[in-house]
C-alpha cells in the first residue's frame, strides 16, 4: 500500500490512538511530522515526543497527554490535503473552537499554530485543526 497523505496517517493514528486509550503511539518519521509533534508539544496537546532509532526504521513515538483520564485531544483533523491544498491570507486564518483549539498552518516561516501566524502576520496552507 503506497501512502499518498503521510501527514493524515499521522493524524489518524493519534485520533485512534486517543480513543482506544493508549499512553503513546508510534509513526513513521519525517521532519514536517517532527514539527507537527513539536507545534502539538508546545501548545500542550501531547506530553512529549520523540524519534527512535532502531538502525533500519526510524520513528517518531508521541506519548499523549490525558486529564482526568480524558484524552486532551478530542479532535484532530486534516483540512488541506493532497487533493485539495487550503491556503489562507493572513486575515483568513480559522479561529478553530473559538479560540480553543488550534488551527496548524505551513508557512513561509515554517510551521506554526494559527496564533502564531496571526502575530506573525503570515498567512500558508492549514495542515490541519485540532481541540
């Protein structure tokens, strides 16, 4: 099976991963997932993460975070995909739960949260939402 949307897998695995319960989940690496995971950290989404090397496959483990038992993630989803990319000016940034949740944008500058962005005053492509 070829993957045309590593960065959905992602997110797919992490949705799974919070609904079934487990304390961590396992993808395979690459440097924009690593910088999905650290946006992720940094907004206080996951507890931490971090690439393993086995010496043939390379991972990217993310241990969730969970309150009360609840998982802290309650939904991730992919908003620009292969089939159909979703760029924003910068005015056009989604405010995502009202300001609760977080929109992941691709910018000029790197990836960043929507807050950044908007300080930033940049606008990209929106990887993907998540609260």
């Amino acid at each position: 099976m070829s993957m045309t949307d590593p960065v959905a897998d992602m997110l797919t695995r992490i949705r799974n991963a919070c609904r079934a319960g487990h304390r961590r989940v396992d993808i395979p690496v690459s440097t924009f997932k690593t910088e999905i995971a650290r946006l992720l950290r940094e907004n206080h989404y996951i507890q931490d993460y971090k690439v393993i090397d086995d010496g043939h496959h390379s991972r990217l483990r993310i241990i969730l975070r969970y309150h009360d038992d609840v998982p802290v993630i309650r939904e991730v989803r992919r908003v620009s995909r292969p089939g159909l990319r979703r760029y924003v000016k910068v005015r056009e940034i989604p405010r995502v739960k009202n300001g609760l949740g977080m929109a992941i944008l691709s910018t000029p500058q790197g990836l960043m949260s929507d807050r950044d962005a908007r300080r930033a005053r940049v606008g990209g492509e929106v990887v993907a939402v998540v609260w």
